[in-house]
C-alpha cells in the first residue's frame, strides 16, 4: 500500500489570446494551462513541489511549454 507520492493536478485553463502558435501560427487559439505538484503522505496533500504550465493550440491541438 502507498502511503506517500506525488500527484499532479490541473489547477486553471486561460485562453491567451495575444499570442500565435508556434506550429500553426494561429493567433488567439493558445490555451494556457497550469499544473501543480505536490507530495502527499496518507492521501493529504503535504508540500507543494512546483507548478507547470503547458500551452495548447485548439487549431493544431499541438502543446508548447512557454518559457517564462
Ligand atoms: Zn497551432
């Protein structure tokens, strides 16, 4: 039985409409989306280890990760 791990979990999708895809070049169909980590011990989450964002294209529905 695992009493510890890490999940990842979807915290928010932003669509970002200033910005064109970079497979596609289509401009205002980027989908910004925002991962966080954490450690939970007995099913509790503990320790946030990080967030992740991953941006979509709905033209191309390929993903990119912007540098920030
Ligand atoms: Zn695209």
């Amino acid at each position: 039985m695992l009493i510890y791990g890490w999940r990842t979990t979807h915290i928010k999708s932003e669509a970002n409409t200033y910005v064109s895809c970079p497979h596609c070049g289509e401009k205002g169909g980027i989908t910004n989306n925002v991962f966080g980590s954490y450690v939970h011990i007995f099913w509790t989450p503990t320790i946030s280890i990080g967030k992740k964002g991953a941006a979509q294209c709905h033209h191309c529905k390929k993903v990119a990760n912007p540098k920030r």
